[in-house]
C-alpha cells in the first residue's frame, strides 16, 4: 500500500471513507462500502444520493452513490448463463435476476491515494457469487473541473466472462440533455434483447445506444458524463436519474458475451465534467 500523505481526509460520517479533490470539486469515496463514490461535491452542492438521502425501506446497497458494475452491469437473466459450454446459476439479488455483479457489495481495498486520486482492488471471489476468480480495480481522480473513473477486470489462471458498468445515482436534474440513436427492447421480464427500436419518450429504466456525452443540470451545476462505450443505461426516477455507461447491454453474457482469456484485462474509462 502507498504512504499516505498528510493531507489526505478522511469523512466522519463514512467508516473507512477518504475524500478526495479540494474546495471547488471533491468525492467522497467509501472502499467498505463497494468501493464506491459515496459523494461528488461541486462549489459546496452535494451531486448524488447519498446513502442518508434513502428514504425507509430502500434497498440500500443498491440505491445510492455510484458504484462500479463488475464482474457484470446490470442484470443477469434469472442469474443463468452459459460459459465455455458450461451452465451457471448466480445468486437471485434483485426480483427475479442477479443484477449489478459484486463489487459494490465487496470490500475494496485502498492500494494507493493521495490528495486528488486513489487507487482500490478487489479479488473476485471463486465462489457460488462468482466461480471464476480474478482481480479488478478502480483509479478515481480529480483534476480542475473533471473527475475520472477507470474501472478495469483482469482474468485469473481461468478465463471468464465480462461486462463493466458504473452507476452513479445522481439526484434528480432540472433538465437532461441525452440523445441516444437507439434502444433495447426489453422484454416481458424487464430484459433487454438484442433488438433495437426508437427511443420512447421518458421515463426509462432501459438500455441505449448512445454515442455523445450526457449532460444534466442539477440545481446550478451542470454535469457532463462522457466515456468512449455506446451501451449506456438510463433509470429516471423522481428523485433521481442514474446514467450508466457499459460495456454491453444487461444480460451480455448470454445476448452479447465477451470473455477474457486468462491474464487479459477489460478497462471502461469514465470522465465526469462538471461546471458550477
């Protein structure tokens, strides 16, 4: 682990948490809590859901912040798959499906930080929550107006398959400036399938073909989130909207499946703009 500079913060109100970025933009991030960003905070107003923003009842882990989709973004159909010739049952944690992978249940561990940037791992477990093993990690930095996310799997001795995603719950936007091409037709279960159509009006929980950054205006703070995938998921809520950017659509282990070979890594950049 690297040293820890004395200007490195740590957050009273998140166990284990560390902040990161100075006065104008700064995140909170919590490894004990999925490694995720607990808070981005822009000219002193609060960007994301917070975990006490949850109302009772809410389904906790899942609900707040925003928090890296690994070793699979968004949902696994009835959590079956097949691999290699080989079928697989994940565990059910969400209705019907196994959703989100299990980062952002895990305990990452801080491998590197400093005043504007850190560093966490996690082992993937070789487990009934995931057979396969390996390693993933995330980089989260601060610079001038812009935080950035690199979210990144490495297979084991074994290979496996693979999809990234981040999902950062913002809080409700006055206005949201997103123009996909295209959406996933979702079928009877709420799944996306490899069919394409228009794009309805709002509101989704649904999958997009989108090519250009997503901007929202969240109070007087304009947020643009941008990354070089097409797949990006967007859930409107009234109270928040979450604008997911992946590396394929829900269920791609059966309807768009990539794997990695064995000591092969997956990265899925992000970079957040804000302007307050």
């Amino acid at each position: 682990m690297g040293g820890v500079p004395d200007h490195d913060r740590t957050d009273p109100s998140q166990p284990g948490a560390i902040t990161i970025g100075g006065d104008r933009l700064n995140a909170t991030i919590a490894p004990d809590a999925g490694g995720r960003v607990a808070q981005i905070t822009a000219a002193g107003a609060p960007l994301l859901i917070g975990r006490d923003d949850l109302p009772p009842g809410e389904l906790e882990p899942i609900a707040w912040g925003a928090y890296p989709m690994v070793p699979w973004a968004g949902r696994i159909r009835r959590g079956r798959f097949t691999f290699e010739g080989r079928s697989y049952q994940l565990p059910i944690n969400r209705g019907d499906h196994a959703i989100h992978g299990v980062g952002f249940t895990s305990r990452w561990t801080v491998h590197d930080r400093a005043a504007h940037a850190v560093t966490l791992t996690l082992d993937l477990p070789t487990d009934e929550t995931w057979p396969f093993g390996g390693r993933a990690e995330q980089r989260i930095e601060i610079a001038d107006d812009r935080l950035g996310v690199m979210l990144a799997a490495t297979a084991g001795p074994v290979a496996m398959p693979i999809s990234l995603g981040w999902h950062p719950w913002f809080r409700k936007p006055d206005r949201l400036d997103f123009r996909p091409s295209a959406m996933y037709r979702r079928d009877d279960d709420g799944i996306t399938v490899d069919e394409l159509v228009e794009v309805p009006a709002p509101p989704w929980d649904d999958c997009f073909v989108n090519r250009r950054a997503v901007r929202a205006d969240i109070g007087d703070v304009t947020v643009e989130v941008s990354s070089d995938v097409t797949d990006w998921v967007v859930y409107t809520t009234d109270r928040a909207t979450c604008i997911e950017p992946q590396t394929a659509p829900p269920d791609a282990f059966t309807i768009r499946p990539r794997t990695l070979t064995p000591g092969a890594t997956l990265q899925l950049a992000i970079g957040i703009r804000v302007d307050a």
